[in-house]
C-alpha cells in the first residue's frame, strides 16, 4: 500500500510539475508525505486536530478551510478507513445517529436547501470525527488525558494572545477582547471553556498543579475579558451543579478559594471591573443584546412550521423583518438573518420537536452522567460547560471543541456501560462511574486492569523521578 501511495505521489507530482505547476507540486508532495505517515501513526492527525482547534482562525486555506479541518479529515482517513470492519457503531448512541439523520432528511423541506446542505457537510465531517475519537477511546482510555493536556496547552496560549491583546488595547466592540483578528469574542470565549474545566480539575486533584492552576488562571481571565455573559453565566452553571458537589469538603472549600482567587487576579488587571459592570448592567435593557427579541420572534416562526421546522441551518434564513414585526418586537425588525442563539430554540425552529427530543437523547446522558475513569469528571464538566453556553450562544453547528467533547464522552461513557455489564455478567458489582477501572478482560477494545495499574504506577514514577 505505501509503495502504490507513493509511486501515485510521484505521479501527480510529476505532472503538476510538467504543467509548470511548482506551489501545487510541493504541496502534493507535502500532502502526500502526511498522509502516508499518518497511516502509520493515525494518532498524529488526531493530535494536531486537537491542538488546532483554539488557534485555527490563522491557518484558513481558501476554498477548503481551516487547517484543523484538513487535520480532522485526515484522522477520519487514516484511522477510520483502516478500521471499518471493527468500528463499532454503537459506540455513540442511537439518538446521535438519528439526529444527524433527521438533520439531512430536513433538506427535502427546507426553506433553502443549499443552505441545509452546506452546513450538513460540516455536521456529518465533525459527527463522524467524534465517532471515531469515540471509538478510540474505547480501544485506548487512557488516550483521553492527554488529548485533554494538548487542548488545553493550546487554549492557554491562545488566552494569553488574547489578554496580550487587552492589554494592548487592540479590542473589539464594547471593549472586549480576543485573541485573533476577526475573532468573534463569543468563540474566543466558547474556545476556552473546556481548557478552564480542565485546569481547575488539575489544579485540585491532579498530578501537575502547578500547570493546572496556570491553565485555569490564563482561561479565566480570558472568559472575563471576552465579554460573552454566556460563558460566564455556563462557568457557574457547572460549577456550581457539577464540579463543587463531587468534591470532598475539605477540596470544595479549595475550590471556592481558588475561584475567588482567579477572578480576584483577574479584576486587576485595568478596565475589567468596568466591563464586568457595563455587560451584567446592560444585560436587561438591551434584552441579552436582542435575544429575547429574537426568542420572540421564534415563537412566531415556530407556528409556520410546528411539525417538521423550517430545515437544518435556515433559522437566520426564516428570521425576516416581517416575522420580528408580526412577534411584536418592533425594536428589531431591520434585522435578518440573526442565528437563534440559543440550542433549544433553534433545533425547534429547524428540525421540529421531533429533532428537539432526538438531541435531548443524544446530549442528555452525556451530561447528566459521568463515563468511565479518572478524567470522566472532567469531560462530563467540560461538555456541560459547552452546553450550557449553548443556552446563549449558537455553539452546536460548527465549533469543534464541541464535537471533540461529545467524541471523549460518548466513549467512556460506553467503556462504562460495557464495564458494568460485564461485571454484572461474571456475578460481580458494576463499578461505579469514575472510580473503578473494568476488570473483564476477556472484554475486546478495552485496557485490563493490570495494564493501567501497570501504566499508573509507571507514570507515578516518572513523575517522581522528574
């Protein structure tokens, strides 16, 4: 196989370059030499995936994307094409599926199809990458933590361009900050949530604290100085439901204190009290910059297309100034093609109460219940945080962080489910979620308990010999 890839390399190589084609060329050769070694190390793709996430807005090729985008293609590629066989479809749950299936049938009725469309390519590309980050975490659970450490790394350096940026004074409307040129502060914000969940989980239980609070601290202050009350309003959401009541006392008093500590680190740096005060005291007047006026005009909206909704990604498409004026919210009437901001709300206008239920089915139990092992606390969180700003934002279509969330969840938490139906199995107790690793090993895809312990014990020993 490598040497039919590369005899068909110096194929096209040579003919670009006797079209005179140089750049395409040395792309092609650039492009293929990827590729073949990402056969052999499928991992690679998936690792540059990650860690391009949070800074993808500077690498955009035109006519084909961000670079993250060719990277999470070529993981598809090189690790799922050699797996098709052994991929086990159940790995993301039946309401995944039949999401995203409803999600394409909506075309047929959708108010412009070519709209659908083009975002159903986006949807289907990162549904299946989450799959496939799935599928591997039930193969290698122990792949999650450092998918986590990657992300994060990469998301507090992007906080740290960011509050570079503020501090430099190079911001954008209302005096919020981002870390990229053109960056909408709301993704900024979005970028940082499962990096911040992460640092504080580190900061308190985990092995490298120091790093972890650095990561916390950095993340922080760039949700704050974002300006996105949705990100804040989804950090205490999970904080306060999710991350404090699963800790001892002792650590969740920590955990007060250390919060108050980054947002009091925070506030000193010049301005922020000032940004903090104007967006929680503008929040009512201008109805969560016209979200309300929006949700109203849903309402209206929804009574055109109850049953089946006006098709996937055409909520700004059926958002018209006549639709605003007849719900009564005269104030926002020029405006069109506003997103719905807001999860709920829009797959109710888009795909009905039918792909309302099916999402509910699908996101719910990732939620609501933790995986498998060490760190299913902390993607449970990070996922959580994510939806939560969904509330506000329109964060489910496209941004990738999202997808890579479900992809960790969706897979300890099927390393959980099969874990205890196999201790049930065998006449033992199912371990608990988070606590206990599986101890069948006649159990395909998944680490033996003697092989973590094995792992552990070498990683704790490393540490101590660092």
């Amino acid at each position: 196989m490598a040497i039919a890839g590369i005899a068909g390399l110096a194929a096209l190589v040579a003919l670009a370059t006797r079209q005179g084609m140089l750049t395409m060329a040395l792309g092609l050769v650039v492009l293929g030499l990827l590729t073949l070694v990402s056969f052999r190390w499928p991992l690679l793709p998936l690792v540059a995936f990650v860690a391009l996430i949070p800074i993808e807005a500077v690498f955009i090729f035109e006519g084909f994307g961000t670079i993250s985008r060719f990277a999470g293609i070529l993981f598809a590629v090189t690790y799922g094409v050699p797996r098709l066989g052994r991929l086990e479809f159940k790995v993301m749950p039946p309401a995944a599926w039949s999401y995203v299936a409803w999600a394409i049938v909506s075309v047929a009725w959708a108010i412009d199809a070519g709209i659908a469309w083009t975002h159903l390519q986006t949807l289907i590309q990162l549904f299946l990458i989450a799959f496939l980050v799935a599928s591997l975490v039930v193969q290698r659970p122990a792949i999650v933590r450092p998918l986590l450490w990657v992300y994060s790394l990469s998301a507090a350096a992007t906080a740290l361009v960011g509050i570079q940026s503020y501090l430099g004074g190079r911001l954008v409307e209302d005096a919020r900050a981002v870390a990229l040129e053109g960056q909408d502060p709301a993704q900024f914000a979005a970028i940082l949530l499962p990096a911040l969940v992460f640092g504080l989980y580190e900061a308190l239980n985990g092995d490298r604290r120091i790093l972890g609070g650095a990561i916390a601290l950095l993340t922080t202050v760039g949700v704050i100085i974002s300006g996105t009350r949705g990100a804040w309003v989804a950090v205490a959401v999970v904080a306060v439901l999710l991350i404090l009541p699963q800790l001892r006392p002792r650590r969740r008093i920590a955990a007060i204190a250390m919060t108050l500590a980054l947002v009091g680190v925070a506030y000193q740096l010049p301005g922020v009290s000032d940004l903090v005060a104007d967006r929680t005291g503008d929040a009512l007047s201008t109805g969560g910059a016209g979200r309300t006026s929006i949700w109203s005009a849903a309402v209206t909206m929804y009574a055109s297309a109850p049953v089946l909704g006006v098709g996937y990604a055409n909520f700004p498409v059926a958002y018209t100034p006549e639709v605003v004026r007849a719900s009564g919210a005269t104030s926002w009437a020029h405006l069109q093609g506003r997103g719905p901001h807001n999860l709920v709300v829009g797959t109710l206008i888009e795909l009905g109460p039918i792909g309302l239920l099916l999402l509910a089915l699908f996101l719910g139990p990732l939620v609501l219940r933790r995986g498998w092992g060490r760190d299913a606390a902390t993607v449970q969180a990070a996922l959580a945080s994510l939806v939560a700003a969904g509330l506000f934002l329109d964060i489910l279509s496209s941004p990738k962080q999202v997808w890579l969330m479900i992809g960790l969840a969706a897979g300890l938490t099927f390393v959980s489910r099969r874990s205890g139906r196999s201790a049930l199995q065998d006449g033992n107790p199912a371990p608990a979620s988070g606590e206990d690793e599986p101890t069948d090993t006649s159990t395909p895809g998944l680490l033996t308990a003697a092989a973590l312990r094995a792992g552990r014990s070498h990683r704790v020993g490393g540490d101590r010999a660092r």
